[in-house]
C-alpha cells in the first residue's frame, strides 16, 4: 500500500494541476528546502518530488559528484570557505533551473546571496526537526557536527533565526517522512493558492521551447528556461501566482484554456504559429469567460506577412508584442491590475 504522501499527493496534482493537459510542461515555482544537517530534508525532498512530479535537485549530492569527495573531506582538505562558494555557484545553477525540488545543505542560509537566489524562484521550506532526534541519526560525515551534541546544539542555536528569516513555510518534521512531506505539500498548495491577488496562467504554443535555437535576430538572445525564470521573477515579485506551460499541440492548449476558468484569473497566451491560422484555439479563448491578453516576442506586424495576422487577438482584450520577455510582463501586470471574474 502507497504511502500518506503519495495518496494524498494524487489529490494535490488533481488540484493544482488540473487546469492542465497530461502533455503540457510544467513550469512553476521551485520548492527548496532548507534546515539542520540530519533534519530530513533530502527524504522529505525525494517524497515532494513525487507527490508534485517535480524533478529533484540534492545541492549537496552534486557537489560531491563535482570534486569526487564527500563534503567532510573537501571542509578538511580545504576548509569552510572553499565549500561555501562551490555550494554557492551551485545554488546559482540549482536556480535556473524551474518546477524543481531543491534540497540545500544546512549552512546554505549563512550566504544572504543564497537565499535571495532561491527565494527569487519559489517557495522555501525550513524543515524543523528536534535536537534529540536529529543526534539520533548517524552524523559522523557532517562536518562541523560529527555526532557532537554540544556541536548540534551549538550550530542549532546560531542557526535557528536564519532558517526561519529564510522561510515562507516552517514544517516540523516530528513524524514519519511521508507524514511530514504531507504537510509540506499541503502548505505549499495552500501558500501557491493564496500566494497573490492574482493566479495567471501563461501558455506557450508550438515551437517556443526551442528559443535559443531559433533566429536570434528575431527572438533574442534568451533561451526558454530563461523565459520562464524572468516571466516568474517579475510575477513573485508583484504578488503574482503564474503558471507556465508550453505544448506543441493544438488540442492541448485548447484543453487548457477551456480549464482554466475557475483556476485563473487570466491568461497570456503566446499561440506561436497557431497565431494565424487557429481559429479553434480562437473559439476556446472566446468561450473560456476571462480576459486574455496575446503576446508575442517579435513584432509580428514587421514580419511576413502571414505572420501579421492574428486569428485570435480579436477575441483577446488585446496583443503586445515586439517587446520580448517583456511581452509577458507587461500582460501580467495589465491583468494583474484589471477585474476579472471571480474564481469558482
């Protein structure tokens, strides 16, 4: 029998992702996770990759594969300060990345620049976990602990107000791991559901995953990822719940916009070549009951002329484009800032 977490995670992807097609990306905010060495964060971490379907990233782990010794040794050969800026540079590349769930080591908040980092692409999570049963654990690889109560306790206290300066959740981690990756994955949909005056979804049609291989001239220079990382940095920062998902095939999108209503307050969809031709992804914006805005990368109007022609922004409150990334930040914030229909 499956345990807690994965029965209820079946609840949490029919909730947060409903409004989503099985062959849409996903692309939302990360989940990083955070606290004392021992605390449970890398188990708590492999369960939320499961119950969310999200890909897991062990900040840790990847160091050790990168220099080919455990982390005890690199802090004994090197010392502290040589860790801290590899863990950094790895925070770095852990933060590009979007829709993943992070495990740090424990002194990962000692570094502001980290937090600032992480926190810029999603929620985090302070894992709290008693002394006692942490010293229960085996600790003889952790530097600065190594099975030393005092040590724990010492680190704890130094600690304790940086992890949860750090946070957007604290989850006590007293129970089995299933029940306390519950938790977290409860908290976490409850934060993303209040996590703005506003949830937006934002769709990506046939073609835009490949920004980066295609005519930089007309495009830009910014691969998809980076896309995605910008659209999400400038929603957090406005108060801004927004969703990313990008299919190459028609009957998704359409699928997503007719889900939408009830789970969004808006939409900015970018249709790619459906743009010209799509007058069933048209009918679906017309149907779907919220205000819809279109955007475009290039300018449209100065292309081909196929291009110039859009068979969906007449049933859209309007179109942007020209601008970029910025395209997708600038309908964010017109439909931030405009009524909507009230979710059901």
């Amino acid at each position: 029998m499956e345990s807690t977490i994965f029965e209820h995670s079946t609840t949490i992807r029919e909730k947060f992702y409903s409004a989503e097609p099985r062959r849409l990306r996903r692309i939302g905010e990360n989940i990083t996770l955070i606290g004392m060495p021992g605390s449970g964060k890398t188990t708590i971490g492999m369960l939320l990759s499961r119950a969310f379907d999200a890909d897991f990233i062990d900040i840790d782990a990847g160091i050790e594969a990168s220099t080919g010794e455990s982390i005890a040794r690199t802090f004994e050969s090197k010392g502290e300060e040589y860790f801290r800026d590899i863990e950094s540079e790895y925070v770095q590349k852990a933060a590009v990345k979007t829709g993943v769930i992070i495990s740090t080591g424990g002194g990962v908040v000692l570094r502001q620049e980290n937090m600032d980092t992480l926190r810029n692409c999603g929620v985090v999570l302070f894992i709290d976990r008693d002394i006692k049963q942490i010293m229960a654990e085996d600790l003889s690889d952790r530097p600065l602990v190594e099975n030393d109560s005092n040590a724990l306790h010492r680190l704890y206290d130094e600690r304790i107000g940086l992890y949860k300066k750090s946070c957007d959740l604290r989850v006590e981690n007293r129970m089995s791991s299933e029940q306390t990756a519950g938790e977290a994955a409860e908290g976490v949909t409850a934060l993303r559901r209040r996590g703005g005056d506003r949830r937006m979804l934002v769709i990506n049609g046939p073609n835009i995953n490949m920004l980066g291989a295609r005519d930089k001239s007309k495009y830009g220079e910014l691969d998809y990822y980076e896309l995605c990382r910008r659209i999400s940095s400038f929603a957090l920062s406005r108060g801004i719940y927004a969703e990313i998902v990008q299919s190459n095939h028609e009957g998704d999108i359409i699928t997503a916009i007719q889900k939408a209503y009830g789970e969004y307050d808006g939409i900015v969809i970018n249709p790619g070549a459906l743009t010209h031709y799509s007058h069933a992804v048209a009918d679906a914006v017309e149907c779907c009951r919220l205000p819809v805005i279109e955007a475009h990368l290039s300018n449209i109007h100065g292309r081909e002329d196929f291009r110039r022609t859009s068979v969906i922004a007449g049933r859209c409150m309007g179109q942007i484009s020209g601008l970029g990334a910025e395209s997708y930040t600038a309908a964010l914030r017109i439909l931030a800032d405009s009524s909507s229909p009230p979710r059901l």
